[in-house]
C-alpha cells in the first residue's frame, strides 16, 4: 500500500551501475556491475523486470507475458 510517490523516490536511488566495493568490504581494487533486473510485489501479484544486454532492451514479466519495454530505465520507474 506504499504511495506511488515512494515507489518512484526509491527506483530514482537505483543506480544501473553498482561498485560492490563501495558496498562490501572487498581489495582496493573496482567491481563494477550493471543492475539487470528486480522482482516486484504489489497487490498479492509478483512481476519482474529484467535488462537484456544483447538486445539493450528491458522486458517484463508478468505471469504468462513477457514484454519488451523500452531501453530507459524512466519507463521501468513509471510501470512500478
């Protein structure tokens, strides 16, 4: 029952690259990552979204569909 303008402020701290170094204890040395994907729950109903990187396209989920969405990560922030 989360208000949507809560949704929306916590996907605008997702950032598409994630150093785990600055979240693990780790060498001095960089790993970086891309954010590929979140499964999502709302309304006793799950859905995903997932980045394909051959594609550079993200889908998603939802029971039975699977749906191309757009390259931009604005369009995932506005379906959740």
């Amino acid at each position: 029952n989360s208000p949507a303008q809560d949704i929306a402020t916590i996907l605008d701290m997702i950032s598409l690259r994630i150093d785990l170094s600055n979240i693990f204890t780790m060498t001095n040395e960089r790993y970086m990552y891309q954010f590929r994907g979140m499964i999502c729950y709302y309304g006793l109903h799950y859905s995903a979204f997932f980045w394909n990187s051959e594609m550079r396209q993200w889908f998603s989920f939802d029971d039975m569909n699977v749906k191309e969405v757009g390259a931009d990560w604005a369009v995932i922030r506005d379906k959740c």
